[in-house]
C-alpha cells in the first residue's frame, strides 16, 4: 500500500501534534495535577476545621462574660450568633470533604 504524498504529509503532522502534546497529557502530569488540587483541597479543609476549633473555644467565653455581668438576653444573641457560625463552617467542612 503506498501513500500519497498528502497522506503522508497529514500522518507526519498528526505525528508532530501527538508528540507535542503527549507530555501535556500524559498520565504522570495528570498525577503531579490531581495531587495539587487534593493538597489545596486539604489545606482549605484544614482552614475551616482550625476557625471551627477558634469558635467553639470562644463558646466559653459567654458564661465568663455573663458571669462578668453582661446581660444573659445580650450573652444569649451571641450565643446563637456564634452557633449559626459554627454550622456554617461544619457544613462548609463536610462539603468540602465531600469533594475529595
């Protein structure tokens, strides 16, 4: 079987192109990618799970400053401000793991 020169002209470039964007697609830079997005992903959880960690120890300070003799209606906002706060960064952790 022979080819005509267009042929062979057209094989010669498909050739060049799979060689050139071999390494671009190859399966180890697609590995080296995939583990950079999981580390960013990691990094983004372990964000939100030290702030979550930040306001739940901060729950404790309420009853020092009711003790302290704020008023419990105004401890008691803070309170549910604080819990919305906590559910927000839960749901944005479990989310997030989700993802991986």
């Amino acid at each position: 079987m022979t080819l005509t020169k267009s042929w062979k002209g057209m094989l010669l470039g498909l050739g060049l192109m799979a060689a050139v964007a071999g390494p671009a697609l190859s399966p180890v830079s697609m590995n080296v990618q995939y583990s950079q997005a999981v580390a960013a992903d990691m990094a983004k959880i372990q964000l939100v799970l030290k702030k979550l960690r930040a306001s739940m120890s901060s729950m404790k300070d309420f009853d020092e400053l009711e003790q302290a003799g704020m008023p419990k209606s105004d401890v008691d906002r803070m309170r549910r401000a604080m819990t919305q706060k906590i559910q927000q960064l839960t749901d944005e952790a479990i989310a997030s793991i989700h993802e991986i």
